[in-house]
C-alpha cells in the first residue's frame, strides 16, 4: 500500500469529518511537528487516537525544521495507527484546525519541542562519550 494516499489536501481535511460522521466514526486530530519523527511520537499517537474511529495528523511547521513538511507527512502517513495526514498549507494553523469539527485535538507542538531537546541532549552526550581521550 502507497501510504501517501493517506496525505489529504486541507479541503478534503475539511470536509473528513462529516463523511466520518455519516460512516458513524468520530474523528480525533493530533498536530504536531514531527521533526524528527521518533518511536515516541508513535506512542503518542497510539494514545491520542485511543477508541476514535480514525485519527487525522496536522503537521505543524517548527522554527527551524530538520525535514520539509512534505517528508515529515509522508513518514507520518507510514504508521499504521495513523488514517489521514494534511499540511495545513499558507492558513495559521490554529485557524486551520478551528474548522475540522472532531471529537478531540491533541495539540502536540510543545510535547514534541520537548522530544527534540531530549534528542539533541541525547545525541551530544553520545558524542561526547566517543571523542578520544587526550
């Protein structure tokens, strides 16, 4: 399966929950950066989505993004748990996100800054123990 076919365009973001709602599935919407995308930011997806019948990913451009946001949804768009990924495009992201009616968001920006010091840390401090000793 090409998962790309999981990327929607904001429109058809849009319009998701109420062809959801027909099927008689609630929709949960989690936003987040997602760069890098980490095992943790899978678990916290898998705890986002908890019993909701599809689960929809907004990703969120970071100040200095490592990936292009094309790439971050197409990684996020690979995991299973996920049903939908969209790039909110040009609109500020809290305007984008007030018009996908659902039964919850997630709003996992500062959760993921905390996930990328704690990667950074992580890879100095590895560094650091492999540089040569005088």
């Amino acid at each position: 399966m090409d998962t790309r076919t999981k990327i929607l365009t904001a429109e058809a973001a849009v319009e998701l929950p109420g062809r959801l709602a027909r099927e008689g599935r609630s929709l949960v919407v989690v936003s987040g950066y997602f760069d890098p995308l980490v095992a943790e930011h899978a678990r916290l997806l898998e705890q986002a989505r908890g019993d909701a019948g599809a689960l929809l990913v907004a990703i969120s451009k970071p100040e200095r993004p490592l990936l292009d946001a094309r790439a971050r949804a197409e990684l996020v768009a690979a995991l299973a748990v996920v049903d939908y990924v969209v790039l909110p495009g040009q609109e500020p992201a809290d305007e984008f996100l007030s018009r996908i009616p659902c039964a919850r968001l997630v709003r996992q920006e500062a959760e993921h800054d905390r996930i990328t010091r704690d990667l950074i840390a992580h890879v100095h401090r590895r560094q650091q123990s492999n540089e040569p000793r005088p």
